[in-house]
C-alpha cells in the first residue's frame, strides 16, 4: 500500500480519513497527570507540608501543560511518525521528562511508615501509567521510557524492603506494569489489523478489480478535487481501438489479459503523481498533474507506441490492439465536465482520424463540450 500512496498522491486526504486514529494525545498525558496529583495530593495532604506540596502541584501543573503542547502535534495514524522527527524527540523529552516526574514523587513522597499509604501511592502510579496506554500502543518504545523511571524506583524500594507486605506490592507493582506492556503490545496488533482492513477496503472501493488502476468514480473525484487548487492539468482519455474482437475471436480470458498489460503499462509510463484509472471496459484516463500541454503530449505518443508495440500470446496466436488518444488541458477548459467531455471528443475525433493516434482539444472542441454539458444540465 506504501507504493500505492506515493504514486497516487492526491488520494491521501481520503487514506488519512479512513486510518485508524490515535486517542486524542493532548489528552490522556495531562489529565494523568492532574489526576494523579489530585490522588495523592488528597491522600498525602496530612502527612506532608503544605508548602512541599504546594511546589509539587504546581509543578505538575506546568508539566501537564507542556505535555500538551508537545503531544497535540503527533502524527494521528499509526505507525506514521518517523523515529528521528520533531514529533519522534517531543514524544521522548515528554514520556521520559513525565516518568522521571512521577519516579521522583513516588520515591520522595512514599510514606515510611503507613503500608496503607503507601499502597495508594502505588495504586496512583499504576493508573497514571495505565492512562497512558494508547500513547503505549502507539509507539510500544515509549512504554520502556516512561514505566522505567516512573515505577522502577518506587518499586525498588519496596522489593527490598524486610516487610513481606511492602515486598509483595512492590511485586504486584512491576506485574501490572509487565500486564499493561501485554495490553498495549495486543492493542497495537488490533489497531494495525484495523489499519489494514481499511486500507484494504478502501482499496477495493476504489480500484478497478481486473487491471489494479483507479476506477471510474475516484479519477472523477480526483478531477474535481484537483480543479478546486487551479493548478494546470491535463486529462489523456484512451479508447482500445478494435478491442472487441478480440473478445470475440480469442476469448475473454485473453482480452482480460490484455487489459491487465495495458493496465501495467499506464503505470510505468505515467509520471510519479499522475492518476492512470479504467474508466470501465475498454476506456482508461490518465489525470496529469502540473502538467503542459508539451507535457501531456509525449506521454500521449509513448502510450500509442507502447500499446501497439506488445500483444497477448495464446494457444490460437497472438493478439494486440492499438488506441486512440484524447487530450484536454485544464488552461482552456473551465469545469470538470468540461475537461472530461473535451478529452472524450478528442478521442473520438483521433479514432475517426484514423486510429492509432491521439488529438489535442482546441477551442472547438471545448466550444462543443461547453455545448454538451450545458445539455446534459
């Protein structure tokens, strides 16, 4: 699917609305944050000065707000953040920065002398660690950098310590972290299942089953989600000339085959950006984008050459076709419509010119696929 998205650029508005999406982030590390210092702020405020924890809020406070600022800006589908971006170092500074916070607070703050208060801290920093899973199951590394320094102190003390209580929930502890790196690692699995069966859905709901390209409904959208930037494109349409009979006299498996080659050969000819779709039977388009006319030209005349010069081998002989090019340039086209009824004339009037060769659309043309559309409204 990589392969697919970078050479059909225009579609990943629609690939992005149909990814799964992240909890939102800007929400889940702040409000663990408060809400854990709310915790064990009420359950400490007795035994600690009022001054320390005082500090202390307010310096979760602080790190709440900049946990938001630096997790509102990560990617939102899974597996799109590159290890050595901007959002990759923020997600570090952020996970590391708020573990060592609450390793810090659990091994100052823990109550010597009370196992009751003690197993609410605990308690407290296991659910702040757990309210992070969905940034765990987004990046499972973060898990590592955030449960060591949050925990792994607390929980050292503990398990050394000569009271078997203490040593259990020390214990009991590190198991809930070990659980949470079960459920966090089981959740990236269902997130990329999901992942892929939209893609995959996607892909089905937009492709043409037999030759691989895009069908007739996404080139159209394509088109008019490209006439909305008023860049200069072009629209190649393509019409397999005779097409029929070899359907006729060789069977369809043979013309099947010979458009899932023709289907091939628009990829290979067709430049990095540029949509090749199968308009149905035996039509197929081409969208150029940032393209002139001198542009839509050369490929037009390397796609005449390429089809006519490769045919389908069979046990009954060898099969080939040749097409007819229309080529219609959004500079003098002023809709959709327009540019799409203007490659279809051109088309026609490259087949009535001989075949085998391709037209341009002039003012003429366009002056006609004006005249049609205003009809067919």
């Amino acid at each position: 699917m990589t392969d697919e998205r970078r050479r059909y650029g225009t579609c990943d508005l629609a690939l992005e609305a149909l990814t799964p999406e992240a909890v939102p982030f800007p929400h889940v590390a702040p409000l663990s944050t408060l809400g854990g210092t709310a915790a064990i702020g009420w359950c400490l405020w007795d035994r600690l000065p009022t001054d320390a924890l005082t500090w202390w809020a307010a310096t979760a406070v602080l790190i709440a707000a900049l946990q938001w600022h630096a997790l509102r800006g990560l990617p939102r589908r899974w597996g799109a953040l590159e290890p050595r971006s901007q959002a990759a170092l923020r997600l570090i500074a952020t996970t590391l920065g708020t573990g060592a916070f609450w390793g810090i607070s659990g091994f100052v703050l823990l109550p010597v002398d009370s196992i009751p208060h003690q197993a609410m801290v605990a308690l407290v920093l296991f659910s702040v660690t757990a309210m992070w899973l969905p940034v765990f199951a987004f990046v499972q590394w973060s898990l590592w950098l955030f449960a060591v320094p949050a925990v792994l102190p607390m929980a050292s003390v503990l398990l050394t310590s000569p009271s078997a209580a203490q040593a259990t929930m020390g214990g009991l502890l590190l198991a809930a972290v070990a659980a949470i790196a079960v459920v966090s690692r089981t959740l990236e699995q269902v997130f990329d299942a999901d992942a892929t069966a939209r893609r995959s859905l996607y892909h089905q709901a937009t492709h043409d089953a037999l030759v691989g390209l895009v069908n007739r409904a996404e080139f159209f959208r394509r088109v008019q989600a490209l006439e909305t930037t008023r860049s200069q494109h072009a629209v190649l349409f393509i019409d397999l000339d005779h097409f029929k009979q070899i359907n006729d006299t060789a069977g369809h498996a043979i013309g099947d085959e010979l458009l899932r080659q023709i289907g091939a050969l628009l990829r290979q000819v067709t430049r990095r950006d540029d949509t090749a779709a199968r308009l149905g039977g035996d039509e197929f388009a081409i969208l150029m984008r940032e393209c002139s006319p001198a542009d839509a030209t050369r490929v037009a005349e390397a796609i005449i050459q390429r089809i006519a010069s490769f045919a389908v081998r069979a046990d009954t002989g060898c099969y080939g076709v040749t097409a007819s090019l229309g080529i219609a340039c959004s500079a003098s086209a002023t809709s959709f419509a327009q540019i799409m009824a203007a490659a279809d004339r051109a088309c026609y009037l490259a087949k009535r010119g001989g075949r085998n060769r391709f037209a341009m659309a002039d003012d003429r043309d366009l002056a006609a696929a004006a005249a049609t559309v205003e009809r067919a409204a």
